[in-house]
C-alpha cells in the first residue's frame, strides 16, 4: 500500500497532525513519498490560501512522519525473512555496484542479491548442476530473502518465469544456510555490511 504524505498544508493543525500519525500506525504503509507544503505559484493554494504553517513545524512534523514510516517499513520487511519471492532484475546496487544487483519483488519491494552466476532452473539448483550464467538486467530470479531493513536482502537461487514461478511450490525448504556448498557461494558477501538503504 503507498500514499503521498504532505505535511504542514495552509491550516493544519496539531490534531491534524496526530491524526496523520495514526493513520500512518493502523495502515502500515509499505511506501510513502513525504513532503513538507511548500507554497506554488498558479495552484489554488497559492491564490486562496494563507500558509500559516512555521517552517520549523513543517519540519518537525515531516521528520516525525518520516521516523513513524521507516520504523513500520522495517517491520513489515522482518516478516520477509526466509520467504521466497520473485524479483525483476533492475539494476547495480548504488552503494556497491560491483558487487551487489537491485531488483524488485512483484509488490514493488526492493531487494539487493548478490552479483554471482546462478543456475539456469531452481531443479538445477537442487540438484547441485553446474549450469549457471550472469544474472543481467531484466531477468527474474527466485531468490529467499535472508536480511530485512528498509530494503530487503536476498540469496538468488535460480533464474525463473513469471509462470513457473506462479507454478512451483516453495513449500519446502530449498536452501540449507549450514552446508559447506551453500556458504562457499557467498564467501566475500557479508550482508551484515552490504546495504543499500
């Protein structure tokens, strides 16, 4: 769920404010563009209203929104954690783009994976094949997402369609954090470290 959030509009109150607030608790809002009112020529608001709103509440108001919705997006984001998902490669990480790939999940939430070869089906990689390739822009990838913070962090498993996807049951547990096999793929990656927040 996303919203647009202007604080500090011509005649917003206290109450208003608070009510804001709750609002932002009770729904959870997994993306939200927060602003502070700045007055513009040739709207409505410029010709008939008056902006009665001191800047410095504006900006007390808006880092209030902002705090309230970064803390309710990393909680929503924990319960991601050990669930699969599809992503659509978009991108290079802009914190660490040699190493680290960006894409989004089919809600919209952004995940970082690691920039490794991958194995071409998720059968390929249960059954421990050689056949992988470079994950590039564009390609969806089943990944299981291993770390959540205001992004999520992930470990890509296998190339996919958006219909195989939809088609596999991820019920099973695919990947086995503790095996030599597995942590030899990410030795260098440490995601306590590799953000992108």
């Amino acid at each position: 769920i996303s919203s647009d959030f202007i604080t500090g509009f011509c005649g917003e109150t206290e109450e208003d404010h608070q009510q804001t607030l709750e609002l932002m608790k009770k729904v959870n809002f997994d993306m939200a563009f927060m602003f502070a009112y700045s007055l513009r020529e040739k709207t409505h608001a410029h010709r008939s209203l008056n902006d009665d709103v001191p800047e410095d509440v504006k900006k007390r108001r808006l880092r209030e929104i902002t705090q309230l919705f970064y803390s309710n997006v990393k909680k929503l984001n924990q319960s991601e954690i050990d669930k699969i998902h599809i992503i659509l490669v978009e991108d290079t990480a802009r914190r660490n783009p040699d190493k680290m790939l960006s894409g989004r999940t089919d809600t919209n939430k952004r995940v970082l994976i690691p920039n490794i070869k991958i194995h071409n089906t998720l059968d390929d990689y249960k059954n421990g094949t050689d056949n992988k390739k470079s994950i590039g822009f564009c390609d969806y990838v089943v990944v299981k997402i291993v770390k959540a913070s205001l992004c999520l962090h992930g470990i890509p498993l296998s190339f996919t369609t958006i219909q195989d996807f939809n088609s596999t049951d991820y019920s099973e547990d695919i990947v086995d954090f503790n095996s030599a096999n597995y942590k030899s793929k990410f030795d260098g990656i440490d995601f306590d470290t590799e953000t992108d927040d």
